[in-house]
C-alpha cells in the first residue's frame, strides 16, 4: 500500500486498517529498512506504517501489508506535528 500524504493514510486507515497497535518508522533512507519493518511484522504488530521522506521510493522487497507513506518533515517539531495527527486519527490504536 502506498500514499502520497499521511493524511490519504490516514482517512484509509480509519475505516480499513486492522485494529490494534501500530508501528511507525519514520525513514531517512532505505538502509537496514527492510530489516526494521520485518523486525516490527515480527513483534506482531497489526499495521507497520513507513513514513519516507519524498526522495525515497518504496522499496520493492518490502512487504505488501507494509503502508508506504510519502512526507516532508524537515525537522522533529514536523514529527511531533505527524504523531500528534496520527494520535488524534486513530484513537486507541
């Protein structure tokens, strides 16, 4: 699955991704990427969510289940303003 905005994101996963915990893993890069979304698959998360920064394309080993989501945080004041929409979307995820 792929998006361009974390908002297309998340108006999908209000009514279709699985309930329960979700992985976020904000990317830089696509170093040890996929080891880092196997590793959270693994953990047993529901929903692993990669959020990339818009030079990055999604890798194409990476697992189907996996959401790719297109950003353009530039800083980590961006981050807290993504998980501060991500927080207020998906109540009790």
């Amino acid at each position: 699955m792929q998006f361009p905005t974390l908002t297309s994101y998340l108006n999908w996963a209000k009514g279709h991704a699985p309930k329960g915990p979700f992985a976020f893993i904000f990317a830089q890069d696509d170093i040890e990427l996929n080891h880092a979304v196997a590793h959270h698959i693994k953990l047993g998360f529901p929903q692993t969510v990669v959020l990339a920064d818009p030079q990055l394309a999604r890798p194409a080993d990476l697992p189907a289940e996996t959401a790719f989501v297109q950003r353009a945080a530039k800083s980590s004041a961006d981050i807290s303003q993504e998980m501060n929409a991500i927080i207020s979307a998906l109540p009790r995820q």
